[in-house]
C-alpha cells in the first residue's frame, strides 16, 4: 500500500463482512495483533467479533460501517451509530503493519465530520476497556474526556472473546463535536 495515498472512505455493503471481520480480528486478537499497537492479545483471547455482529451494524437504521481503502485494499473501518443528542464510535481497527503512520487520526476525524455534518449530533460516545492506558491516553490527544463511567465487561459472551483476567470494565470516552 502506499502510505502517501489519501484513504477513500465508502459506507460497508454486507458482502464486505468477512474482509470487516479479518481486519478487526488482526488489529487485536491473535500473534498478527502483535504487529500493531492496540492489540487486546494480552487481556482477552478468541474472537473480537463475528460476521453477524458486523452485519448488524451495516444493515440497522442509524448505523454505518465505515470501510477505509487505500490502493484497492481495506485498511482500517469504524463503527457510526446515531443515538439521539450523540453518535456512538466503536469497531475501530487499522491494519497493524500500517498504525502509528497517522492514519487512524485521519479516520476517527472523518468519522466525527460525518457525525456532524449527517447527523448533527454535538458529541462523540465510545467505550474503551479501562486497562488500556495506552489506547486512552490516544483517545485524549484527540480530545476525547474521560468521564470515570464504567460499565461491565461481558464476561461470559464469547461474542467478545474470553477474558484473561477478571479486572475488565470499560470506561466511556466523550468528545464535544462542531
């Protein structure tokens, strides 16, 4: 791929699940998660998410499944859900051989640009597993608060992997948008 290319951005179509299902999986699952820096390797086991979850996403009202290409290739991807007054970020993943070259910046921004400029909402709600110093201090400098709110990990639905230790919650991140 070429790293100088601007990233085009499409909304997911159902056909694209399973590449959205690789992608998610090498960026925090398994030794491929390893080649990037947000890999959940070390915290949960098994599977991130599954083709029905991704399907969801791109096929429910007030939903969007964002796919991010360069050169032909799928890159990174995001979740957008309207929920009234804010939008929910979620499903985030950029290809480990290509993070920390700034193309995450470049994808959370053109995914706030359409939370405003589609939806109108006023802020950003994504939910981050509280462990994930490194993961939040990003967030931040992006301008997202931490809020202190956990909610529990659901422990017990392998939907969301199997955990290795049993401190995971997560915390939910919030960003004044517009």
């Amino acid at each position: 791929m070429d790293t100088t290319a601007r990233p085009t951005f499409r909304t997911a179509a159902p056909e694209d699940a399973p590449a959205l299902v690789a992608l998610i999986e090498s960026a925090y699952r398994g030794e491929s998660s390893r080649a990037g820096w947000t890999t959940e390797a070390d915290l949960l086991e098994g599977r991130r998410t599954d083709p029905e979850g991704v399907l969801a996403v791109i096929t429910q009202p007030d939903s969007r499944m964002v796919a991010v290409e360069s050169d032909g290739e799928l890159v990174a991807c995001c979740q957008l859900e309207h929920r009234g007054e804010h939008a929910y970020f979620g499903m985030f993943a950029v290809r480990p051989t290509l993070q920390g070259a700034g193309l995450g910046k470049v994808v959370i921004a053109e995914a706030e640009r359409f939370a405003v400029e589609e939806w109108g909402v006023a802020e950003m709600h994504m939910t981050v597993i509280s462990l994930r110093a490194d993961l939040i201090a990003w967030y931040v400098r992006r301008g997202y608060a931490r809020t202190g709110r956990m909610s529990p990990f659901p422990y017990g639905d392998e939907r969301f992997g199997r955990a290795t230790r049993d401190d995971l919650e997560f915390e939910l991140l919030t960003k004044k948008l517009g």
